[in-house]
C-alpha cells in the first residue's frame, strides 16, 4: 500500500487514510460487524501483545491519554505492527496497560470512526459484553503477579474473540466443542446450538446449501435459528459454512463465545478453560501468520 511510509503511520494517521474497511455491512447496508481493516488490525495487534506477555515483557505505553494512545502504535505495510516501549513501567502493571489499550483503540475506533447516522453493530457491543467479565481485573491498580494466571485467562478470551478470527478459525471453535463428549456442560446453553454443534450429520453433509435469507436468523435474540436447518446437509466445506455466518451473520460467533465463557466450568478434570483456550492451541498462536 502506497500510503504507508517505511517508518510507518501512527494509529491516529492510519486511521484517516480513506481506504480502510473498518465495519462489514449487510444486505441493507447497515453496519453488521468489524470490517476486513479493523478485523485484521487487532488480530496482528492482540498477536503481537501476546507474544510479549508470553515471556513476561510489554509495551506499556498504550493506554495513555488520546495524544500519546494514538502515536504509541504504528502500522507498517502489510499491518505489521510497530510498539513503543516504556521499560520502566512495572512488569505486571505494564502488561495490564497492554490489554486496557487493546480494549481502548477498539473503543476509540467505535466512538469516532463509525458509519455517520448509523448504530454500532452487534459484534461490536458483545466485544464489550466479554471485557466487561473481567472488570474486576482490568479495574486493578496493581496486578499482582499471583494475578498473572487470571489476566492471561482474560487476555486469552478477549484476544480470540471470534471478530478478530478467519473464518476457518470460527469453525475450529465448533468443532472443539463438538467433540465434548460430556453434553451437561452445555445444560446452561440455549438447546439448539447443542444440536448444531454436537450433530454429526453436521459433519458429513450430502445436499447444496438451500438459499438462505437473513430472517432465517433472529438477530433481535441471536440464537441459531435456521443453523441446523440450513446447513447439515450441505456440500459446502465446514470452513464454508463458518465464512457464510461470518459475512452475514458474524455476531452469532460472539453469542456462542460469550456463552461457552460465562457457562462452562472453567476448572475442572473433564473440561476446562484449558480445552478451549490453552495457549500451546488457542488460535491467537495463528494468528496473523501471513504478516508477521
């Protein structure tokens, strides 16, 4: 891209050159979910913090004031990312500022960078459903380092929220969990997406994709209504299957992640947060691979 010098722009410069995609849009036009931009931005982002939290080093200089929040980060051609340092922040406490300056650019993209007269999308507003698990934690003045398992946890659910994933990786979320086999983890979980994702006709389909319309979802409630119907007896790959809820219906990923967080048992012999979300297979390992 001819707009980005070799020292590469600021996030506040990025952020004004008029080509992005920052928000997906439906078939009438309204604003359904992150843009290939923004999804891709925070994909790198959120890889590039990860890798520093993971041998206990950070940034530490996004999450100032606007000024310095918006020159702290640069993007460089093919979205790498470039951080500013501060090393004389604490360590637990630099790490923390990391994450509430992932959650920052991506408030600060939605309260000034939205479609004009329009709403901000479902996906959007479950990103802040998820963050808002973890108030207790991102609230702390101080993390302590007996508080590192805590705060990876929730770096781990917040960076692998299913906006920032490929399509491909959307479906791995599924077939993860179709292979629990102890289904009373799901009791809690809104019965059809147990049917959808723990059906094996699911998994080996014969039949062309019928055409879908968007009323076949309810977006007023989220639930998967039409998923199972439409789809298991498609010819379609899974991966093809996944891409078609991402463009058209991408925030039934985030009702799916944000459910699977808030009810299933987190620490337990049989299965774990560690089933989803280990750091050796969660997805943020990937991510972003082609520009790193």
């Amino acid at each position: 891209m001819d707009v980005f010098l070799s020292q590469g722009l600021s996030i506040g410069e990025w952020l004004k050159t008029s080509h992005l995609q920052l928000w997906r849009f439906g078939h009438d036009d309204q604003v359904i979910g992150f843009g290939e931009d923004f999804q891709r931005l925070c994909r790198v982002l959120a890889k590039k913090l990860n890798d520093l939290h993971t041998v206990i080093q950070f940034s530490g200089c996004i999450e100032e004031d606007e000024e310095s929040f918006l020159n702290n980060i640069l993007v460089h051609e093919s979205y790498k990312i470039e951080l500013k340092l501060h090393p004389g922040t604490d360590i637990y406490d630099g790490m923390l500022k990391d994450l509430k300056g992932f959650i920052k650019l991506i408030k600060y993209i939605g309260d000034n960078h939205r479609p004009e007269g329009m709403n901000l999308p479902i996906e959007y507003n479950q990103f802040f459903e998820l963050v808002d698990e973890f108030k207790d934690l991102l609230n702390q003045t101080n993390l302590r380092p007996n508080m590192y398992n805590d705060f990876r946890d929730a770096e781990l659910w917040i960076f692998n929220f299913p906006a920032f994933l490929e399509s491909h990786e959307k479906f791995c979320i599924i077939e993860k969990l179709q292979k629990i086999s102890d289904h009373k983890v799901f009791e809690k979980l809104n019965p059809e997406w147990v049917d959808v994702i723990t059906h094996d006709d699911y998994y080996s389909t014969d039949e062309v994709i019928n055409e879908s319309s968007i009323s076949d979802y309810d977006a007023a409630n989220g639930k998967f209504a039409g998923f199972l119907k439409k789809f298991m007896y498609s010819k379609e790959r899974p991966t093809a299957v996944a891409k078609y809820f991402q463009d058209f219906f991408p925030y039934a990923f985030g009702e799916l992640h944000i459910g699977v967080y808030k009810y299933l048992p987190r620490r337990n012999e049989q299965f774990s947060l560690v089933c989803l979300l280990l750091e050796s297979t969660s997805f943020i390992g990937g991510l972003a691979a082609d520009s790193a």
